[in-house]
C-alpha cells in the first residue's frame, strides 16, 4: 500500500490523530494547570472525531450517506421495497453524546479543583505548586492564615 | 426478584445515591448509605453462590438481546470480585460515620454519601457489565466521584487538591485511551458486547486480517488501564491521592478502585483478546512482568522511606498490585488464581490498615510516623489491627498476604521464572522494613507531647478496622474457601470467555 | 456582573428572549424523537435561558427565579424519574428499562406491546428526566462556579 | 461528494490550526474563546458528516457551557499564563510523536474512511438502524448456558427472540439508540451529569446558609476549620471537638485560639522550613 493510497484512504482519522496529539501534547507539557484541563478537552474532542469518521459511509456511486433520521422517502422505500438511500451508523453517534457529557463533567470538576487550588496555594502554574509544596508549607490545613502564607510566597 | 440481582446490584446504589441528596442533615445520609451497601453485599453473596451453583449469568437490560442491547455477563470471576467489592464498601460505610464527620463540612454529608454511592455504583458497574462502551461510563462515574471526595481531603492537607488535580489528568488520559482502545476495536468488529467482541476477534487473529489495528487497540487498552490500576511506571497519580484523600475515602478507594481496574485488565486480556493472543501474538508477559517486578522494587524503598504513615501504605499498594500483575502476566492457572486471591486479601488487608489509620487520624488529626510513636499502648486495639496487617502485607506465613504470594511463587515456578520468586522474595524483604520501622515506632517509640492524651478509637471504627483484618487472617488460616473461588475464577478466565468454550 | 444592570437595551432583550429560549428548550427535548435533539441538547438550551437571566439581573434574582435547594433537588429528580421508568418495568415484570412493560401487558402475553407505543412513552420520560437533570445540573454548575472569590 | 470532501478537509484544516492555536497562546481568555470557536468548527464538521445530534451537542456544550465554565474560572485565577517553560517541550513531544504514530499505524490496517463494507456498517448495523430487533422474551434471559455464545449459532439471534414490531417508529435512529437500545448506558449518562453538579457544590460551596447569617453577626469572622483541625495541641481539639460543633458559636474564646492557634501553626511551619528532610516526600512529578 503506497502512501497515497494510505492518505486518501485514512486522512481523516489522521487529523483526529494530530488533534488528539495536539491536546495531549498541551496536557503533558503545558505548566497553566487551566490550559492542561482545556488541552484535555481538546484531546477528547479528537477521539470524537476518530468516532464518527467511522461512522460516515459511502455509497458505492461515490455518494456521502445520509444522516441516520430516517425520512418518509425511507419509510416509503420499505413499504416498496425498493432499495431507500444509504445512511450513515448512529452508534457512533449515540456513544459520542455520551463521552461528550463525560469530558464537558470532567471538565467542571478539574476547574471546580483548579479554583481550589488558586484559593489555597495563590497559583495555578504547576512548577510554582510544585515550589511551595517543595518548601513543606503546606502540611497544615486549609486556612485563611495558611492560604495567605501560600498567596505570598508567588 | 432473584432474576433481577445483576441489575440492581448496579442500579440499587445508583438510585440509593440520588435518593441521599434528599436526606437532609445528620446521621441519616450514612445510615441510608450503610442500610444500602449492606443489601448490595448481600446480594453479592447470593450471586456468587448461584454463579459458582449454576455457571455464568447474564441480563439483557430493556429485554434486547446481548449483542444490541446492553449486557450483564457474571463469571465466576467478576462474581468474585463483586463480592469483594461490595464486601469493602459496606464495612467502610459503616465505618465512615464518625470519621467523615470530622473531616467533611457537615452541611454537605449528603452530597458526600451521594457521592460515595456513586463511586461504589460505579465500581460495582465496571465489574458487572458486559459491555465495553458501558466499562468507559461506569469508569467515568467512578473516577469523577472519587476526583471530588479525594479533593475534600484539602480541609486537612491541602496538597489533596492537587493529588486530586492529577489524578484527574492522568485519569482522564487513561480513560481516554480506553476509549480509543474500544473504538479501535469496534471499527474492525462492529460491536461493543464483550462476548460477541471476543468472538470477531477470534475470528479476525486467526485470518489476519487486520493486525496493525487489533495490536494498537491491544496496546491502548493495557496503557490506558495500566494507568487505572498504576502500574509502575505510570503510577504517579496513586500516592498523593491516597495519602491526602479523607480517611474513609482512602480506605475505600485503596482496598477497591485499583482492583476493579486489576479485574478489568485481565478481562481484556483473557477473556476478550484470549491468552493465546495476549501472551502468544505479543510478548505482554515479558514487559508486564518487567514493570510489575521493577514496581515491586522501587515501591518497596519507596515506601521506607516515607514519613507519613498514609504514603507508606499508598506506596505499598503500588507494590502489591505489582505481586497481583505478575501473577497474571505469568499466564498459568497458579499465577492467576493467585492473583485473584491476592486481589480479596490485599483488598481486606490495605482497607483494614487504611482504617486503622483513620482511626488514628480521627484522634490525632494526622498519621505522621511521629504521631503514631508510642501509640500502642494508647490504642491499643486499633494498633494490634495495624500490625496484624502489616504482617499480612510482608507475606507471613498464616496470613492472607502469604495465600496469594504463594500461589504467584508457584505460578512462577510452573513458568520456570527463577527470576520472578527472587523480587517476590525481595519484595517481602522489603516489605518487613517498611512494616516494622512503624511498628517499631508504635510500640517502643517515646509518644510525642501531641498523642499524650490520646484514647482508643470509639468502638464503631475499631469493630470495623478489625472486621477486615480477621477476615484476612481467616483468608490466612481457612484459605480454601477463598482460594476454591478464586481458582474457579482463574480456570474461567483461562478459558476464555466466562468459560462457555 | 452590576453593570450590566445599566444596560437597558440588553435587559429587555433579554426578556424577551428568555420565554423563547425556554419554548425552544422544550421543543427540542421533546422533538428528539422525529429530528436532531433530546433531552441533552434541549437540556442545556434551558439552562441556557436561566444562565442569561443570571448574567444580566445577577445572581441575586436568578437564586429568585430558581432556588438553588429546588435546583439541586430537581437534577437528582431527574435521574431519579429515568432509572424510576427502569424500576417500574421491572417491577411490571420485564428487564430492566423494558419500555414494553411500562403500560402493563395483558394476561399471559411473552411480549407485551410490539406496536412501540408503550417504547415512545418510555422514550418520552426518559428524555424528560435526561433534560431537566442536564439542565438543573448546568445552572448549579453556573452558580457554583461564579461563588464568591473569598467567603 | 468530491465538494463536501472539500469542504470537510478546510473545516478539518481549520479544526488543526485551532487547536494549534489553543495551546500557544497565553491569553487565557483568548484560549477560552478559541475553544468556543474550536468547538463551533467541530460542530460544522460533524454536521458535514451528517452527526447532526453530535453537532448539536458539541455546539451547546462546547461552544456555551464550556466557555462559561472556564470563563467564570478565570474570574477566580486570572488570564495571564506565566511564561516559565521553553517554547518547545522536547520530551513531551517525543512521547506524542510516538503515540500518535502508534494510532496513525493502527490506522494503516483499517477500512477505509466511509468503506460500506467496513466491519462496523455491515455487523449488526442493519437490525438496529432498523429498529427491528426483535426482544428476547423475559423467561428467557436468565437462562445460563447458550446465551454467551448462542448468537452465532443461532444465525446471529438469540434463541427465542420475537420478531419486533417497533418498526420504523422513531425516525431519529440516534434517539432510538441513545433512549431505548443503549438506554442503560445513557441513565449512566445522566449520573455523570450529576455527579459533576454534585462534585461542583461539595467543593466549590464555601458556607452553607446557617454559617453564612452566623458569619455575617460576627464582627471579625473566625474560620471554624482552624479550631477543629489544628494539630499542635491536641486538649483543644477534642474540647472544642466534643462541645462545640464548628460554627455553631461565635465568642471571644474563639478569637484567641484562633490566634493562639496561627501563631502555633507558624512556628511548626518554621520549623518544618529549617529541617526540610522532616517534610514528606510524597512523589512530585
């Protein structure tokens, strides 16, 4: 299989690739523990695009399918049993709704930690978190004299 | 009502945990949650029985047939684990009363046992189904659930906010991969029911058809849940979310989350891609044995060398869960049902040691080695438990610990593996140093001006802690029962899917 | 947030608006059977809807307008109602979630009502519960995330 | 189909550089309002391959709750990312050069994009585009052998299974699926939702009403987590632990712990400073 062949074939589950790549390339290197919950997003999101590539078909007369709501024209086809136009599979479509509630969820608790996080330590860069936590200031209890402490240290 | 326990044993806790919103104020929102964890744990029970009576169980839900609908299929396996399971939850429901009190705002106790309905709906989820798009939401819920409660453990130590953070992270990449290990294999078997994905794949490996796609959704799906169940090399997230999580939360999340994902690693591997694919068409066993025996190495130091009590059992269970890895990357009857077994008695023995600590939490406000010095004699009950565990956790002989090492050194043995009874052995060494430098500190350390006035836990907590820890010891001298069930398990999964071949 | 108080233009287009907003939140949670939407999707237009409203009046009329203890309880309605639907056609004698059940079969049918309509009522209800537990849930996360910096 | 191709390779071009983008920048609030325009570009991608439910979702949520969520986020934590790492993170792109050659490998085997005979439009596709599945009768789904491995046996039904009458009566097969065959999965759906708003109110409410109207009598406000978990003196802990529920009170007594108590705190946070192999040395990565 050359190259070509291979790309026409698959370049759009190649660009879910990048996009996939792209946001966990922000997860992993990205300091901004903000922009590390939206990179994770961003990531998700290409996982979806991975899915419902899969769901789209083809006609073999080079046509795109048609969208899974079946119309009259369908319900009309069956009744004659003619050959009705080809639709594309809702299962992908149907767990897709699903992981994007998940991901929209994940992102609220990770922001919901993320303000947390501000209040107690005064930061959201993960090498600074990392710094006070270094300094062992933060073996005590989340308290307004402890979280200004934290607040003065950045 | 007895057709029906598959369902409720994963809706029960679902709808018990919405209902907890409505609770109100007080004890009720635990005594509800306690009433309903009991149920599911004897539900449990009467599925295990019927499971080993009468072979595997399966529940269509909405009446669809498997293969469209979604499915629950019970083995003897996940039978045995969902008896673990709801077993842990339970006890620790119980014993969480006093415990969360002290730790959790008390105007949100009813959003905190929602949640840990939700967690336990989802763990009991993960390892009931037969569906693998369902594995992914029920992980989900789990892991969101667990993000939260591990975060309310800032009110005491603020560095849960950002263990929690990143287990989030890497949680949710793990998850994530799981996705693009199922969708990968969905695209070539156009199906998402674990029995009938199985079937395909059987199919596609033997025609070779596909293999590039079927070995990196294979590789996808172990990276993703070897994040979930922290194998060594991505086990950075366990630690500080175990130490700085609220005590019940840790005793329940370290005796149950890591093991659920155990289970479902060996689900994949056995029963969807089958042995013969897993250990045969690609070399896991040389790199799962590799990270799980490093594992139990660097864990084992690391563990010593920590100086809050939490962190050392967090660490030590990194290092069991590596003994449970081994076990069944060794890919022969002893080492899987050694890991099994290992899974019910590590499960008793860390929850019970994780409670003990809750205990000295609750009295202490801390678990620094300092604060444990000279408690011996102050509490005296609740430190007998911890070192009863500790002994389980190096493997001596007559405790649950030694059951399931035993059964891996065997499994070893069988596979030839000199190598592997040497970390094995290595490990326990470990694991002594670890055990006794607290134990040490317990009973011959001088007590700190902080735990002069300390007392014995109230009464509920100890009962608790001890009723964990006798189970493991009687896992330790009646292992029969326990170790029939868990081969049972193993000769299941060795077979293939829920042992219908 | 106070300025926007000032802004008369947006205040009363706003007004307007939110009563359509709200149709259109119903329509597609309901219409998700024919066309594209459900419970999800028109769940979040709802919100959508209280979210404005939050943002313009502030968040003192919105609490007004939608308590936050009845839109907590109403999001764990909402989950409540859909495995309700489940536990009733199990209690009715089917599987769980077996729409089938949900108007109750006749004597010693196997199957009950092949015809599918007792389906698009479990399709209904189910919808609903997804819709307002969607909806409930975004407006608290809206409350929740613009709290008080410092209590 | 050659134009909706082109079309669906400028959106997906698009998609790419957006998200480029979303990583580079420092603004955090122009990274907030790319992600909306991210999300409304996904959404027209899927509505171009026909993901209509999909595409209305990712618009609802993507482009508006998300951007609320993270725009009331920023309120709290600022806008400005802090420049300290390099431009270019070498590890981390190395270990995404390698997974993501690894999925683009996986992909080489697949079929192709929009193939009708790929395995996911031929296998058990039909019955439920369909809606003609067909129930399996509930005496039936207890039954312990046979149903496993049943289906290929039986011609790819389950034994006993009915022929179903359902249809065509949904034209939304998507809904069809979502809120009836794969309904299980969706009241899951659901529970996630929930256990978000849950996740979001357990961390994020500071007080509850009663604390906020007690809070509000005091003159100076004391915060009743520094009397119940303080450390260093462990009579005050159990008193205060046994007569007094936080918040519950509001007195002189108070104040002095409390300062009694900041000033304890700050001599063991001295001392923790001068000796920092005492602290713990929990994993950092």
């Amino acid at each position: 299989m050359n190259f070509i062949e291979a790309a026409s074939d698959h370049y759009n589950y190649w660009i879910a690739v990048i996009v996939m790549m792209i946001g966990l390339y922000g997860v992993i290197a990205k300091r901004n523990i903000v922009k590390q919950a939206i990179s994770l997003g961003l990531f998700q999101t290409g996982i979806f695009l991975l899915y419902i590539s899969m769901a789209v078909v083809f006609t073999p007369d080079g046509k795109m399918g048609e969208a899974p709501v079946k119309h009259s024209e369908r319900l009309a086809a069956d009744v004659l049993s003619v050959a009705g136009p080809v639709y594309d599979n809702p299962l992908p479509h149907v767990l897709m709704l699903t992981a994007i509630v998940v991901s929209v969820s994940i992102l609220a608790v990770a922001l919901a930690i993320i303000v947390n996080i501000k209040r107690c330590y005064g930061t959201v860069e993960e090498d600074e978190i990392l710094d006070i936590e270094a300094q062992g200031l933060l073996d005590g209890p989340d308290t307004k004299s402890n979280r200004e402490k934290a607040g003065a240290l950045v | 009502m007895i057709d029906s326990i598959p369902a409720l044993m994963v809706v029960l806790p679902l709808m018990a945990g919405v209902i907890t919103v409505f609770t109100g104020k007080g004890d009720k929102p635990w005594a509800w949650a306690t009433a309903i964890t009991g149920i599911v744990f004897a539900m449990s029970i009467a599925l295990l029985a019927e499971v080993t009576a009468h072979g595997p169980v399966t529940y269509n839900f909405g009446n669809w047939p498997s293969q469209y609908g979604i499915a629950y299929t019970i083995d003897a396996m996940n039978g045995f684990v969902l008896f673990v399971v709801s077993l842990i939850a339970a006890v620790t429901t119980y014993y969480s009363r006093l415990s969360v009190k002290d730790e959790i705002p008390n105007d949100r106790l009813h959003i905190f046992y929602a949640l840990w309905l939700l967690t336990i709906c989802g763990l009991l989820g993960i390892t009931i189904t037969g569906d693998t798009f369902n594995v992914y939401v029920l992980l989900e819920i789990s892991s969101l659930t667990l993000y939260a409660l591990i975060a309310m453990g800032y009110r005491r130590d603020r560095r849960a906010l950002t263990a929690s953070l990143r287990y989030v992270i890497l949680g949710s990449v793990g998850a994530s991969f799981l996705l693009l290990g199922i969708g990968y294999l969905m695209m070539i078997t156009g199906t998402l029911n674990m029995v009938d994905m199985h079937d395909r794949l059987q199919v596609l490996i033997h025609n070779d058809e596909y293999s590039r796609t079927i070995m990196v959704a294979y590789a996808f799906l172990l990276v993703g849940l070897s994040l979930k169940l922290a194998l060594f090399p991505l086990h950075m997230w366990l630690p500080n979310a175990y130490t700085y999580a609220p005590s019940a939360v840790t005793g329940l999340v370290a005796a149950t989350a890591t093991k659920v994902a155990v289970y479902m690693t060996i689900r994949f591997l056995f029963g969807i891609f089958g042995r013969d694919f897993s250990f045969g068409a690609v070399e896991s066993s040389d790199v799962l044995l590799t990270c799980a025996g490093l594992g139990v190495l660097y864990t084992g130091i690391q563990a010593a060398r920590q100086n809050n009590v939490k962190s050392v059992l967090a660490w030590s269970s990194l290092g069991q869960i590596g003994y449970i890895v081994i076990g069944f990357s060794l890919n022969n009857e002893n080492g899987l049902t050694g890991s099994v077994v290992h899974i019910l008695n590590h499960a008793l023995i860390k929850g019970g040691m994780f409670l003990a600590l809750g205990c000295v939490a609750y009295r202490l406000g801390g678990t620094r080695l300092t604060h444990l010095k000279g408690l011996g004699r102050k509490m005296p009950w609740t430190m007998a438990a911890f070192t009863a565990g500790g002994l389980g956790l190096i493997g001596f002989p007559l405790t649950g610990g030694f059951i399931g090492k035993w059964y891996i050194g065997l499994g070893a043995l069988d596979a030839g593996n000199w190598l592997i009874l040497v970390v094995i052995m290595l490990g326990s060494l470990l694991a002594v140093i670890y055990v006794f430098r607290v134990v040490y500190a317990i009973y011959f350390g001088e007590a700190e001006p902080d735990s002069v006035h300390a007392t014995e836990a109230p009464a509920s907590m100890v009962v608790c802690t001890w009723i964990l820890i006798g189970m493991s010891l009687v896992c330790g001298l009646w292992s029969e029962w326990s170790v029939d069930l868990a081969a049972n398990a193993a000769k299941a999964m060795l077979a293939g899917f829920g042992g219908a071949h | 947030m106070k300025n926007m108080e000032d802004q008369v233009v947006l205040r009363v287009f706003s007004k307007i608006m939110i009563p359509f907003i709200i149709i259109f939140g119903f329509y597609v949670i309901t219409h998700g059977e024919l066309g594209p939407g459900g419970g999800f999707q028109g769940g979040v237009i709802l919100a959508s809807a209280f979210i404005l409203y939050g943002l313009v009046f502030g968040k003192d009329q919105l609490a007004e307008a939608a308590p936050p203890r009845v839109v907590e309880g109403l999001a764990a309605f909402g989950v409540l109602l859909y495995s309700g639907v489940g536990a009733w056609c199990l209690l009715a004698g089917g599987n769980f979630l077996d729409y089938s059940y949900i108007i109750p079969p006749a004597e010693g049918a196997v199957i009950p009502h092949l015809d599918g309509g007792a389906e698009i009522w479990g399709m209904i209800l189910v919808e609903y519960g997804v819709g307002i537990t969607v909806c409930t849930v975004m407006i608290t996360v809206y409350n929740m995330i613009t709290e008080e910096a410092e209590a | 189909m050659l134009n909706l191709l082109v079309i669906d390779g400028v959106l997906l071009f698009l998609v790419t550089i957006t998200a480029l983008a979303v990583i580079e920048m420092r603004n955090l609030f122009a990274v907030t309002m790319l992600t909306g325009v991210y999300s409304l570009l996904m959404a027209a991608v899927w509505t171009n391959m026909h993901a209509v439910d999909v595409a209305f979702t990712e618009a609802a949520v993507g482009a508006g709750i998300s951007t609320i969520l993270i725009l009331g986020t920023l309120v709290h934590v600022g806008v400005k990312e802090r420049r300290r790492e390099k431009s270019l993170n070498l590890s981390a792109l190395l270990i995404v050069t390698l997974t993501g050659g690894a999925l683009i490998y996986g992909t080489l085997d697949m079929p192709a994009f929009g193939d009708p005979e790929a395995p996911v439009q031929t296998h058990r596709f039909q019955k439920l585009f369909d809606q003609n599945v067909g129930k399996v009768p509930v005496t039936d789904t207890h039954h312990v052998e046979a149903v496993a491995h049943g289906a290929e046996q039986h011609g790819g039904e389950q034994h006993g299974a009915h022929e179903d009458e359902f249809h065509g009566h949904v034209y939304n097969t998507v809904t069809s699926l979502l809120a009836d065959y794969r309904s299980f999965d969706t009241m899951f759906e659901t529970a996630v939702i929930l256990s978000a708003g849950l996740s979001m109110i357990m961390l994020l409410r500071r007080r509850s009403d009663e604390e906020i109207e007690a809070a509000t009598q005091r003159t100076e406000r004391v915060d009743p987590d520094t009397i119940k978990t303080e450390r260093m003196d462990p009579k005050t802990t159990q008193t205060v632990r046994v007569d007094s529920p936080p918040g519950s009170d509001s007195s002189g007594a108070d104040k002095k712990l409390a300062a009694e108590i900041a000033e304890a705190v700050d001599s063991a946070e001295q001392i923790q400073h001068d000796a920092p192999e005492e602290t713990d040395k929990g994993d950092q990565v």
